[in-house]
C-alpha cells in the first residue's frame, strides 16, 4: 500500500488517544526524530524500550547515578517524563512479563540494534511494527539509507512493516515514497523517512482502531 506523503496532526480527542504503545529505539538520528514526531502529534509512547543498558562501558555507574547516566542518552532528553526499561540481547525474555503486565495494543521498532524475540512481539494485543526507511523489499538491513546513496537511489522511500523472524521481511502494511534531497544529504534523508514513517504508523493504528483490516499477524 503506497501512500503519498501529507503531514499528519492528530486530534487529541479522537480515538487514537487510548491507544497504548511501546517504542523500541536506540537513541540515533532516526529514532530521536521518530520521538519528536510522535509527541509533536500528541501520541507519546507509553513506554521507551532501549537495547542497551547505560554507562555500560563507564566506570563511573553506580546504583546511585544510573538515573542520571541514562539521561544523557538523546533520546531520553526529548521526553524525560516516559517511562522507560531495558532490553540487551541477553535479557529479552526477562522484558516479556514487562510488556503483558502493561497491555501496550502496538509495539513500534524504530532503529534497532538486533532481531526482537517473538515472545517480545506477541506480547502486543494489535501488532509489533517496524519503521524502516526503504521501500521495502529493496535495501534491507541495518543501514539503508546509506546503501540508498551509495546506489545513487532515485526513489526513496520508507516502509512500516510487522516484525517477523527474519529482519525487514515482515508483511509490509504500508509504505510511502519521500522527496529525494538535494547532494543526498543523510540527516536530511534521515529526518523525513522518520517523519513519514510516524504517519504511517499513525494512520495505520487509526485505521485498525476504526475497522480496518490492516493487520494479518501469523506464526
């Protein structure tokens, strides 16, 4: 389903306002727009989820300043009033409870480091989706906006697709092409694909909430 691009404002009244999310991120470029937008729309997450914890290679953590370390993370500075958690590879599955105890209707990826469990995934009553910046199936992996430059792509665009067990190859719900930037300049690129990929996270979670069949999550 390939979208043209209108900015999204949502009204605060509507349906969308009882809806409850994760985002999963990892403090780039990427996902701090990502943050941006969501507030700027009125759609906070209910919870961040970072794949790393703080301070992990500096000395200076302690249980007393672990708080404070992790507000130097950048995406944290955006919003310091979210809740937040942690997920390292090695400890997804104590972050599963977490999440069922919390009911979030969606899971949102927006640049993350390794393939989410499925336990992970099924946790959220909707859906577990990702935003990418690709039009998917072209450029997966984890970096494809550089891949994009490097090919001297003449169609970019980004994809919002549900998670699956292998990266980038779940079903895509929507994509949307986005304006190629002057010299392809990375942040620039950056900042639209996030952008984008918000509202059609936005849309697509309206969409549900009022009937749509978007969504056909299988084992």
């Amino acid at each position: 389903m390939l979208f043209s691009y209108n900015p999204v404002m949502i009204n605060p009244d509507n349906i969308l306002r009882e809806i409850r999310f994760a985002l999963f991120a990892n403090g780039a470029n990427f996902s701090c727009r990502v943050l941006h937008h969501l507030i700027e729309n009125d759609f906070s997450p209910d919870l961040i989820v970072l794949p790393e914890y703080p301070g992990a290679r500096d000395q200076s953590v302690s249980p007393l300043n672990l708080h404070s370390k992790t507000r130097s993370n950048p995406i944290l500075a955006i919003s310091d009033d979210i809740p937040l958690e942690y997920a390292p590879r090695s400890k997804q599955a104590a972050l599963v409870p977490v999440l069922i105890e919390q009911s979030f209707d969606y899971l949102l990826v927006a640049c993350w480091p390794y393939l989410i469990d499925k336990a992970i995934a099924r946790s959220a009553l909707k859906a577990a989706l990702n935003i990418h910046p690709s039009l998917l199936p072209l450029y997966r992996g984890p970096d494809p906006i550089e891949m994009q430059i490097a090919c001297n792509e003449t169609n970019p665009g980004v994809s919002l697709h549900l998670l699956s067990e292998r990266f980038d190859q779940g079903d895509i719900v929507s994509q949307a092409a986005i304006n190629k930037v002057a010299n392809q300049d990375r942040l620039l690129i950056e900042n639209q694909c996030a952008i984008t990929g918000v509202d059609l996270f936005i849309k697509a979670v309206e969409g549900f909430d009022l009937g749509w069949n978007l969504f056909n999550q299988s084992d």
